[in-house]
C-alpha cells in the first residue's frame, strides 16, 4: 500500500484532521483533505470521492452525521466504500458553539443503541418539515434548485437509519483507537511498521506530542497494548443492574419526574417535622438550663434571641456525615474556644454572629459545666418531659393537615383502598381540595394536557382509619399479584385507581420490562395518554432490546403522531428481532399508506406476510391492489381478490375492485354481478355514471352514450345511431377508463415507425405510460400516434429525425416542452443491418450507415438523455442489442461488430450510472419476424429477404414484452440483460429450418 491517503471529513472537525496529517506526515504519509461544507452550493463528499481511487480515512462525527454534503447519497456511498475496500471510518466526537461564547464544547458520537439513531433520524426528519415551511419564502428562480435541496435531504432523511446501521456492523475504529501508542494500529494495517517506529521515535525525541491514551469500547475489535505505552483495559466491569437501570432511565426520562420532585417534597418535609421537633426540644430546655447553670455562660449572654429571619440567614445543617467542611466550619472549630475562655470573657463577646452553633452541642456544653460543678444535673428529666411535651404539640399541630402534608405513596394508597370501601360522591362546584388532583397531575404528566386531574379523581370522602395495616399488607405481595388486581380495578371502571396501582409496582420494580410494559399499554390504550405511553416504552426497550411488541407498539404511537419515518424504522426493528407475518403485515402496510415510491418494498413484505398466514384477508386485499395498480399483473391481483371475498364475504370494496376488472376485460356479465354485490354492501358505491358503466353494458341506451361521448345534448336527440353494440361498448369502455398511475412516466422509444419499436410503443401506451415516438418517416410516426390515443388511454409526442444525425437529434430533444422533457425510461431501439458480404467485398456505405445507426444513434440519445435523469437520480435506459452482439457469424463482421458495441456500452454505461441511481439493461434477439430488419439487410430485395418462411422466429411483440418486463421491474431491481430467440434457433447459424412449428 502507497503512503499516499484521502482523509474526508466535515468542515467541523479540521481541528483534528489536522492533528492526525500533523503526525502522520512527520514520517512520510501524504494525506490529500476533503473538507466537506454547509454550503448549499458545495459538491457532496460522495461525488468528490469517486473523483479519486485513493484508500480514505472517514472521521465520521456528530458533525458528519448533520451535514447534508456528508451524507448526500452518504448510504451509498458507504456501502460503496466498504465493498470496495477503499476505506476505514474512524469515529471523532463532534463539536458545538456554546451559545452566547465563543467557545466549543465536545458532542460524543453515538449510534450503538436505537434511541442515539432515533436522535439523528429525528433530526432529519425536523430539518426536512423546517425547509417545507421555509419553501414558500424563495422566489420562481430559485425555487427548482431549493426543491432540489429538499430532495436530498428528504433521502437522507429516509437512509439515516440505514446508514448507521452499516456503520455499526463495519469495522469502525474510534479515534482513541486509531491515535494510540503512535496510531500503532493504523501502521499495523498498512503493513508500514517502519514508520510506526518512526513515529515513536519522533514522539520520545518530544518533537511531536504524544498520541492520548486509548479506551476501547466493548465489542469492538483493538489492537493490544504495548509495553512500553500501556492502555487501560478493553472492558470495564459491568455496574450492578440497577446501576445500570438508573443510568437508561436517566438517558431518556426528564431531568425531573413527577415522582422524584414528590418524593424530595416528602423528605423535605419530613426533615422540617424533624427539626422543628428538635427545636421546640431545646428552646424549652434552655431555660432550665439557664436556672441550673450557676455560672451563666458568655455565649448565651452575648447571643441575640434568634429570630426567624436569623435562622433562615444562618441555616442550622443537618447532622450528617455527607455535611462538607467547606460549606458549615467545623463545630469543635467554634466551640472550643469559647468553653475553654468562658470565665475570662467578660465585655466584648467572641464574633459569633456569622456561625450558628447547633443547640445540642451547646446543651451538652451545658451539662458537663454542670458535672464539673459537682451538681446532679436536671438535663435528662428536662429534656424527657419537654420531648413529651413536644410530641403532644407536634400531633395537635398536624391533625389538621394530615390529609394535605401526606406523602405521595399515603395519597394514592388511601385513595385506592377507600375506593374499595366506598363510592364516589358527585363532584361539587367548589372542590373540598385540591392535593389529590395536584399530585395525580404530575404522576401523569399533565403538562401533556393528555388527561384532565379533575376527571381522574374525582372527590373521594377519605375514611379517618389507619392505613398503615393495609400499607403494610401491599408490601408483602409481589408485583404479579398487584398487576391483577390493578387490572381488575381497571376492568370494574376504576381506570385511574388502576393505573396507580400498577404504577406503584413500576416505582418498586424499576427493572421489570414486562411490568414496565402492561404499565404503557394501559396508559396507551385506556387512558389514551400517548406520551406517557411512549416514555414508558422507550424504557422498556432500554431494559429489554429484544421486546419486539414494545418496538411495534411505539411504530403504532409514531404513525399516531405522524411522524411515519420514525415509525417504519419501529417496525423495521420489530421485523428483525421477529420474521413473523404480523410484523411484515404492518409495515407493509405503513409503506402502502405513507410512502407510495415504497409499493415494491410494500408488495414484497405483503408477499412475506401471506407466505406464513394465508388467511389475512386485508393482506390478500392490499397486496391485490399493488399487483394491478402498480406492478401491473392482473391475473396476480385477480386471484388475491378473489380469496380476499372467500375469507371475508363482506369486505365493503373487494367486490368493486372486481367489478372494474372483469368490466376492463371485457366480461360484462360479471363485472355486472360484482358491482350489484359492492352496491349492496357498500351503498355509497352506486352512482349514476357506475350504474350506466355496469349495468348498461349488455343493453346499452344508444342516445346516453353519444351524450357522453360527445357532450352536446340538444344535437344528439335527433340523431340515428347507426353503430354496431360492440362498437358503443368499446367507446363506452374507453371513456370509462381512468388515466393509470403510469400516466406521469414518459417513455422514448428510438426507431419506434415498425417492428419491435412499435410493438413496444403499442404495449407501453396500452398500460397507461406517455409515449415519445422518433423516426426518420413523419407519415408513420402520426399514424401510429393516432391510433394508439385512440385506443389506449395515453398521449403521444413525435419527433421526426435521424439518430445518427448530432444536430438533428439535439433540435429534437430541446423541442420538448416542460411536460415532454423529464424522459424516465429511454429506450435505445433504431438499429439496422445493411449487406451481407464478407469483409473484403462490404461496401463502406453500408458500414457506415450501421455505424452511424446502431452505435452513434444510441450514444447521441443516451448523452441528450442522461444528464437530466442523473440530475433526477431516477432513470432506465434499455438497449436492443442481438445475439449478433454475442457472437458472430459469417458475413456478419461490421453489423456483428456494432451489436458487440452495444453489449460493451451497456456494461460501461451500467457502470458508469449504477452510482447516481439509474438502472440500465439490454435485451438481445435472435431472428425477429415483423420487422424491416431483413428487407433492408438485402436492400429491399423481397426474394431474398424471404429468410424465415421455414421456420418459426420471435415476433416483435415477444422482444416487447422482454423489454416492458425489464422496465416493470422493482425499483431495487436492475435486468442486465435478456437473451432470447425462438424454440427453433440454437444460435445464430444453427436453425431448425424444417418448416414452421
């Protein structure tokens, strides 16, 4: 391997980019820098990367990720790059302006679990909707190119959750890895240990700094540690599992939970109960103290009465080991000093204002004096008398309030058991309180304004019993046992008191995914509170990844919100972690609904679904629908409807589907029969125009048709129909026919005046698609437009002239107006062969007519044609080669030499296009019969063009059909090429000439 490298990475990060080439080109490495921008303007880095063949290092960052020129097309070209081996992705951490400074901070990149996905894809998804707000604001001229903008970023959008998934299964390096003991690992994989020595030794000599440390992350392969740079361990220990409980909650659930900010509330108040009980303690026993101590101390003396305001400047703290000496002084610190100087102080007392000492140090102070004095001190009996006392005034004092002052966990426990007990009085106009609401409000997230606190409780008479036996009882049961018998409280109407049951159980049991998960469905599907719904699951799926129904059920919150990315990267999971057909089902019918370009992934997961339940029959119905609006395959969907209506009599459309396929096939009797079913089950079905489409056929009322037809009423009352019924049934039929889904493609098809050009003009047009007929003779190309719009529903543009001609064909294309030039299939089909002479008797003329033909003919075509489909990223191109392109036979050496061009243009073209998204194929006959090809082999010699009359070859139409086949193809399909010829051709010299057959 060279010394010579790419390294591409967004504009974000050149810092460190800089640093890696800073190192690595002190001993000989050449790093060539992609510096990708913002700029709407820039190239994207795929486009710049296939501009060399360099090995590439890709520091992909959290930059990277949100940069639209790194990811344009970034799927591919990931795909690409590791496919191709061309380069090694090395994970950096991103960085982010601090707002209001101008300073940086550090972004880890993540992409390990789902919800770092979510994150970026959800980041797309938002820059996708603000740039559909932001589209109305940009004038006429730079409308196109932001529309453009918003395509690519739209297939970001839908590839993000793809593009990660790749990166986390490639072998990715982070950066730590990459740089340590002298980006050893990076030498190690060039097979360049020299250099690594190098390094080294330019790192020991201090004229480059050291590489940092390296911390490999699990799972992930990494190069040993040397000797002489030791690197910590590959894995650390695992936390204890509800370490790492805590830690996934932490990452998802808000900073602040309604239970958290109830339970300090709780501790809060229990610790004030604590310390005034503490208080009232001391203040009675101080004067005691003060009659008892004969020689008063200078503290109590020279301290204030403390007030209120004092108390709450010089807050008391708690006695605690976690108290640090830095936010209170030490107590021995203070006192001390004054026990020891007591007697001497007499004037100025010690500065103590600023330090609050704790009364119970200054009552043991108190009773040793006392001790000291050789007195029996009354301390203990105060202090017992007064702390009965004190409890006395502290249960007064709370009576009233007990209600209000109760815990989280007594509210609801008193509410639930006394919901048992008692009913619900009818809610008054002025609620008695308003604690219970408050506190049912944060435990359910009102700020989602999901549920109304008031409609949740109600107000409930609480019995002045003792909950503390009960309280008690609950704790011995397991979470099972609760989950039951909060379901059967949720079953008898009491949804809430349920819900808070369970939610209890969830609080006790936070590791519980399947507890966790009852929890989400009943808040889902009961309460309707989605939010809280998706929060819960969200943890479950943290607790649990494999949990295919939580994955399902938060795909179905995610298209309740509509947000349908994110829900078909659910059911995406879901489908991988289980291949069962509930799971196909759902997503296909997601992308049926939600993401039309998707009907061939749709098709193929409906496909999947009934291959292990046959018997869905909306699965039957739905694939049905595909198979004829999309991928054209009526006799497909006739069957699936069919065994729609045998497993659902009832379905209210199948039968009209039905109905308009017999009606299209011409089997009026049944379309008929079908469409009096559809009306009878589904009455907004019968119309006037259906009734005169399905039930007027078998006896048509000649003077309606002409009304329709012809649209001018007055004139037709007096006219004699003189037409056939066959005839007034196709014209019925016709006007019936609604324009297909194909009506928006526009297919070219060169040498479209006869033979296969028009048999594959004709099935095109038949199926709905645009048509653009070209040829050199201006009589056919408008006959053949005539008919085919008078037959098909279509429309049809014609271009008159010479392929083999530059000038002509560039006048021809640039004629196309705004609905003509936006060509999605091109079909390369003018060719011809002119004599059939060995090589030394060919005449030039002829030689350079096939020329000019069937090699600059498709070459012109393809270059006017190409550019405006690789702009779209959407395109086919089909060329018509022959087996003559395959090999030769003789006399065939120029023509055979031409078709051989084909075939090699095909290839380079497939590859040159495959990377901007366009397919590109051939077909190749044999002998075709229909065609012009012979008579104008033998220059319109009849006798001698006489060359399939003992022998049955292909017609143009079997050419036409390879040829519709390969453009009908799903979109992730591309055909290379079609080898064909008839039952009586072996090859090109070897034919069955023994009659026809």
């Amino acid at each position: 391997m060279s010394n010579q490298f790419q390294i591409a990475y967004s504009v974000d990060n050149q810092h460190l980019a800089k640093e890696i080439d800073h190192h690595l080109s002190s001993v000989g490495i050449q790093l060539n820098h992609i510096m990708v921008g913002h700029n709407i303007d820039d190239a994207p880095l795929q486009q710049r990367l296939n501009e060399g063949a360099d090995f590439v290092l890709l520091l992909i960052s959290d930059n990277f990720l949100k940069n639209v020129n790194c990811m344009d097309r970034g799927l591919f070209m990931l795909q690409d790059l590791l496919h191709n081996e061309r380069a090694q992705c090395v994970i950096i951490d991103g960085v982010q302006k601090i707002e209001g400074t101008n300073e940086y901070k550090t972004v880890p990149t993540k992409f390990e679990r789902m919800t770092h996905v979510i994150k970026y894809m959800n980041y797309w998804q938002d820059y996708y909707l603000d740039l559909r707000k932001e589209k109305r604001n940009h004038s006429e001229d730079e409308e196109q190119q932001f529309n453009e903008y918003i395509k690519v970023v739209r297939s970001v959008s839908a590839e993000m959750s793809d593009f990660l998934k790749t990166l986390k299964n490639s072998n990715y390096w982070t950066f730590e890895q990459m740089s340590h003991n002298g980006y050893e690992l990076f030498f190690n994989t060039i097979n360049k240990p020299g250099l690594h020595e190098a390094l080294l030794q330019a790192i020991a000599r201090g004229e480059i700094p050291a590489t940092p440390p390296v911390i490999f992350p699990k799972n992930k392969p990494a190069t040993p540690p040397t000797e002489t740079t030791p690197a910590p361990p590959t894995e650390t220990p695992a936390p204890p599992t509800e370490t790492i409980v805590n830690t996934l909650l932490e990452k998802t659930a808000p900073a602040v939970t309604a239970a958290s900010i109830i339970e300090s509330r709780v501790k809060k108040e229990t610790k004030e109960v604590k310390e005034t009980k503490e208080i009232v303690e001391v203040k009675a026993v101080k004067k005691e103290v003060k009659k008892i101590i004969e020689t008063p101390l200078p503290l109590e003396k020279s301290t204030p009465p403390i007030s209120p305001k004092t108390k709450k400047e010089t807050p008391t703290p708690p006695q605690n080991a976690e108290t640090k000496p830095t936010d209170t002084p030490p107590q021995k610190e203070v006192v001390e000093p004054v026990a020891s100087k007591a007697t001497e102080v007499k004037t100025t007392p010690p500065p103590i204002k600023k330090v609050s000492v704790p009364d119970e140090e200054l009552l043991k102070i108190s009773e040793k004096k006392l001790k000291e004095k050789g007195r029996t001190p009354l301390l203990d009996k105060l202090i017992k008398h007064r702390r009965e006392v004190a409890q006395m005034e502290k249960q007064t004092e709370q009576k009233p309030s007990e209600s209000n002052d109760s815990s989280f966990e007594e509210t609801i426990n008193e509410i639930i058991e006394e919901e048992k007990v008692i009913a619900i009085t009818p809610p008054s106009p002025t609620p008695t309180t308003t604690k219970p609401p408050r506190i049912l409000s944060e435990i359910f997230h009102d700020e989602d304004e999901e549920l109304d606190s008031n409609e949740i409780i109600g107000n409930f008479e609480l019995s002045s019993s003792s909950s503390i036996s009960k309280k008690k009882k609950r704790k011995k049961l397991d979470w099972k046992t609760q989950l039951q018998q909060a379901k059967h409280l949720i079953q008898s109407g009491k949804l809430y008191a349920g819900l808070n049951m369970i939610r209890e159980a969830v609080e006790k049991n936070q590791s519980q995914a399947d507890l966790r998960f009852e929890y989400a469905i009943h808040l889902m599907d009961d309460a309707e509170s989605y939010k809280a719904a998706t929060r819960e699951l969200e943890k479950v799926i943290q607790l649990d990844e494999n949990n295919v129904a939580a994955y399902t059920r938060l795909a179905v919150l995610a298209e309740i919100k509509e947000d349908y990315l994110l829900a078909k990267s659910y059911y995406e999971k879901a489908l991988e972690l289980k291949n069962d057909a509930h799971s196909n089902y759902l997503l296909a019918v997601l992308l049926t609904t939600k993401f039309p370009d998707l009907q061939d992934q749709a098709a193929n997961y409906f496909k999947k679904s009934l291959k292990k339940d046959s018997d869905n029959p909306d699965a039957h119905y739905r694939y049905g629908l595909i198979l004829e609006e999309h991928l054209k395959k009526p006799k497909k969907a006739l069957s699936h409807f069919e065994k729609t209506l045998e497993l659902m009599p009832n379905h209210p459309f199948v039968n009209y589907d039905l109905a308009l396929m017999h009606y299209r096939a011409g089997d009026f009797s049944k379309a008929k029969k079908y469409y009096q079913q559809a009306c009878a089950l589904n009455p907004e079905l019968q119309t006037a125009t259906n009734d005169r489409a399905f039930l007027g056929v078998e006896k048509i009322d000649k003077s309606h048709l002409l009304v329709e037809v012809t649209k001018e009423a007055e004139e037709v009352s007096s006219i004699e129909f003189s037409q056939e019924e066959a005839t007034a049934a196709t014209i019925l039929e016709k006007t019936q026919i609604p324009k297909s889904d194909n009506f928006e493609k526009v297919v070219l098809i060169s040498g479209s005046t006869s033979g296969i050009g028009k048999a594959t003009a004709t099935l095109f047009a038949s199926n709905g698609y645009r048509v653009i007929l070209t040829g050199r003779r201006a009589d056919r190309l408008e006959a053949i437009k005539a008919d085919l719009e008078n037959k098909y529903p279509t429309q049809v543009e014609t271009l008159q002239f010479d392929v083999g001609n530059i000038d002509a064909a560039q006048a021809a294309i640039a004629s196309l107006n705004e609905k003509w030039n936006s060509i999605d299939i091109l079909i390369n089909n003018a060719g011809l062969a002119k004599g059939f002479e060995p090589i030394h008797e060919g005449k030039l003329e002829d030689w350079e007519a096939m020329i000019n033909t069937n090699v600059k003919g498709l070459l012109f075509l393809t270059r006017l044609v190409a550019p405006g489909m690789v702009a779209r990223r959407k395109g086919h191109i089909i060329n018509v080669c022959s087996t003559a392109g395959h090999e030769v036979y003789p006399n065939g050496n120029v023509y055979c030499a031409t078709k051989h061009a084909v075939d090699a243009l095909t290839k380079g073209m497939r590859l040159d296009l495959y990377k901007h998204g366009l397919r590109v194929g051939q077909v190749s006959p044999a002998h075709v019969e229909e065609t012009e090809f012979a008579r104008v082999r033998f220059d319109w010699d009849v006798e001698r063009a006489k060359i399939y009359n003992d022998f049955q070859p292909l017609r143009a139409e079997d050419v036409a059909n390879a040829i519709y086949f390969i453009a009908t193809q799903p979109e992730h399909v591309n055909i290379q090429d079609i080898v064909l010829m008839g039952k009586q051709q072996a090859n090109s010299t070897n034919i069955d000439r023994s009659g026809r057959k």
